[in-house]
C-alpha cells in the first residue's frame, strides 16, 4: 500500500485538528484552550484547501479566527486575574 503526498498531507491535517480540538475540551487553561481551538481552525482551513475550497479557507480563517477568537481572547483578558491565581 502506497500513500501519495495529498494523502498524508490530509492525515497530518486531520490529526491536527482532532488534537486541537481534544487539546480544547481537555485543557486546564483557558488560554491553552483556545490556543489549541486556533490550531484546530487551522487544521480545517488546510483541509478546505486542499478539498479545492479555498473561498471557505478564507471565511473560515477571517470569521473563526477574527471574530469568534477575537472575543473569546476579550473574556479571557477580562478574566485574566482568576486565570493567574490558579498558578
């Protein structure tokens, strides 16, 4: 059995988003959290790109990652005083 590039290139990118997104749901810090619900955008992004839908690439990227993340990095700063006293 032979794997070409396009399919490691989707494994890689697959397994990248599933440990985003289990590195999102299990993280102790909320920060560490949505650093791996960014790396988890990414993954997908990629896969969008390589399934030829790079419009989708691009919103998923321009809405996720500046919309959503940027609010959710707003609550994390607001509540940055309960985040270090848990170190």
């Amino acid at each position: 059995m032979q794997i070409d590039f396009e399919a490691l290139v989707f494994i890689i990118l697959a397994a990248t988003a599933i440990g985003g997104a289990l590195g999102c749901v299990y993280a102790r810090k909320v920060a560490h959290s949505l650093l791996s619900l960014m790396m988890m955008f990414f993954a997908v992004a990629g896969v969008f790109v390589m399934a030829s839908a790079e419009m989708l690439a691009a919103i998923q990227i321009l809405v996720y990652l500046g919309s959503v993340m940027l609010v959710a990095m707003f609550a994390v700063m607001l509540t940055r005083k309960q985040i270090q006293e848990g170190l």
